[in-house]
C-alpha cells in the first residue's frame, strides 16, 4: 500500500489554511490531471480511485468535496453538449470547482414556477466552497429528475449553516441552499429528465466514495501507528496484534476497491451494480472493525479534538452513513444467490 505522496498536498495544509481555502486549493490540485469524461478501462478507473484514495487518507471532507467534483465533471461530460462539456473542464482546469447536491429539501423543494427557481437542496456539500453546482429538479414525471447546471458565483444561493450541527464531516461545509426566483434561463441543462439515474453509471460511479472510504481506512492505520510510535507503545504484543490486523484491514479495502474495478466493463449493468454493491458493504464492514480497533488501541486520547485521529474517526463514521447500506446488502445477496456474483480468484 503505497504512502500518500506529501509533494501532491504541498500548500494545502489543513493548519496553515481556513477551511474553505484548504477545500477549493485540493480540488484544485487533486483534478489538475485527470483525464476527462468516464474511464474507458478498467486500468483507467483504478487510476482514478487511486487519487481518490489519496484524497481520503489525507483529509476525507477534501476527499468528499473531490469526489462531488469527479462525479459532476463525468455527469456533464457525458450528458451535456459538447460546449458546455468543454467550458466546463476549462473552468475546473482554472481552478473552479464543482458539485452534485441531489437530496430535497422536505419542505422547501426545489421548483421551477414561472420559468423561475425556488426552493433549495439538503445536504449539500461544499455549499460556500464550490463554484458550480449539478442540481435534480423532478420534471414533468415525479420519478425522473432534470440535472441544471448552475454558477454558484454568478447566482449564489442562500446558504443556511446552522444546520449540519453533528460531530463529523463538519469540514465539508454541507449545509442547506435555496434560491428564490432565480430565472431559468440563467442555468444551463444538462441532458434530459431520466439522463441522473441511468445505468450502470448511477450505481457503479459509487465506486468512486468507496475510494475515498478506503483512503480514509488507510488514515486510520496510520494515526495508530503513529501515534503508538510517538508514545513508545509499538512494542506492546496487544497493540502489535491490533496493528497487525489495522494493517490487513486497510489493505483489504484497497484490494476491494481495485478488485472491483477489475471486475466492471463486463457489458452487464446488473452484474456491475452488484459488484459495487459488495463493495459498498465490504468497505463499511472493514471500516467498522478499523475504527474499534483504533478506540481501543489509543484509547480516550483519540476522543480528543485535537488529537490528529479523532476527526478522523468522526468524519469516517458519518462518509460511512450513505443511503441504503441494508439495500446494498440486500442486492448482494440476491445477486450470489442468482449466480450473478461468484467468489473467484
């Protein structure tokens, strides 16, 4: 498992920047050489989840905010037209930034009345930070959503901060946003409704968060080690025994990650959606076991704010917190029930 490279995060250093700088600064650096559009192969996407590897075990609120860029510069190159794809990577090559907020405001949803915006989105990552957004608005059919694009910096929403009040991925500025009467035809659309939820691409491009849950697992391992080494522990046969299967841990969740993306490009969407699917849960398993490992081998100093882990650990158990993970479960049964998925080496 190869060590973050520190050159990559030169200048970025969470304690030398405010929050908001360190965030727009590693987008910044993280995209600056990705290919664009989809990967093509599987040697391509593992190329991918290695930055976003990266990503996570160095800082996961970064790692968060990079994957929301990843996913909204695919999402615009392979459903917006050529013009707005292309603006789109010159504007991120400049630095820009961009994201996907796609949960509803329960009761403030975002409408389109009057050829007018109103209403906002939940849960959205990076509000504050990121200068482009890809946001859902439900068409015509409730069940399929419209993607708009939308400059942040030219029609900046309202942004309610108060709310993401919990203890981890505090660093990701994800707040509530909402516009009022924001002309339509000050955004841009992005295909056509139904365009958001297609297959395979829907389901596999979670592989993408599942890096950077991993890169996150693999920063676990390394507060431990570190912080066992600083304190003259790494000797004790307990805590070799907890940092030995720490070790196996973090490596398995890489292994996850690049065994999977090995097995997508099959041409079979279902077999692809499953795949991920293990993976999903796989990872959350690993990173469960990762973290009570970490609480009982550094103990009540790593519940400490100013312990280097105990953001760590904290920021981990929310990522971990995605949609669904007993339906993730549920399809992976389902799928090695079928024979859709086979244990293989």
């Amino acid at each position: 498992m190869p060590a973050p490279n520190p050159s990559a995060f030169d200048g970025i250093d969470r304690r030398a920047l405010d929050n908001a700088a360190f965030l727009r600064r590693g987008i910044a650096r993280l995209g600056r050489d990705l290919a664009p559009g989809d990967p093509d192969n599987a040697d391509e996407l593992v190329a991918l989840l290695r930055v976003l590897y990266t990503a996570g075990r160095h800082d996961l609120a970064l790692g968060r905010l990079f994957e929301g860029h990843v996913d909204a510069l695919q999402i615009i190159d392979r459903y917006g037209d050529a013009g707005v794809a292309r603006a789109a990577r010159q504007h991120a090559h400049a630095g820009a930034s961009f994201g996907v907020w796609n949960a509803p405001w329960g009761d403030r949803p975002l409408v389109c009345e009057d050829d007018r915006l109103y209403g906002g989105k939940s849960f959205a990552s990076g509000a504050g930070v990121i200068s482009h957004a890809l946001v859902t608005l439900h068409a015509g059919d409730a069940d399929r959503v419209q993607l708009l694009l939308i400059d942040l910096v030219a029609t900046p929403p309202c942004v309610v901060t108060g709310w993401w009040d919990i203890n981890g991925m505090r660093d990701s500025e994800t707040h509530r946003v909402y516009w009022h009467a924001l002309p339509i035809a000050r955004v841009q659309t992005i295909g056509t409704p139904g365009d958001y939820e297609r297959l395979p691409w829907f389901a596999t491009g979670a592989l993408r968060f599942v890096a950077v849950q991993a890169g996150g697992i693999a920063a676990v391992f390394d507060g431990v080690r570190d912080h066992l080494t600083a304190a003259g522990r790494d000797g004790d046969p307990h805590q070799r025994r907890r940092l030995a299967r720490l070790f196996t841990l973090a490596q398995s969740a890489a292994a996850v990650c690049r065994d999977s993306a090995g097995a997508l490009f099959s041409g079979d969407a279902e077999r692809d959606a499953a795949q991920v699917a293990h993976a999903r849960s796989a990872i959350y398993d690993l990173a469960e076991e990762a973290i009570t490992l970490a609480q009982q081998s550094v103990g009540v100093a790593a519940h400490f704010h100013a312990h280097p882990l105990s953001r760590v650990l904290t920021d981990l158990m929310v990522y971990l917190r995605q949609p669904a993970p007993d339906a993730q479960r549920m399809m992976v049964a389902e799928s090695a029930s079928t024979g859709v998925l086979e244990p293989a080496l």
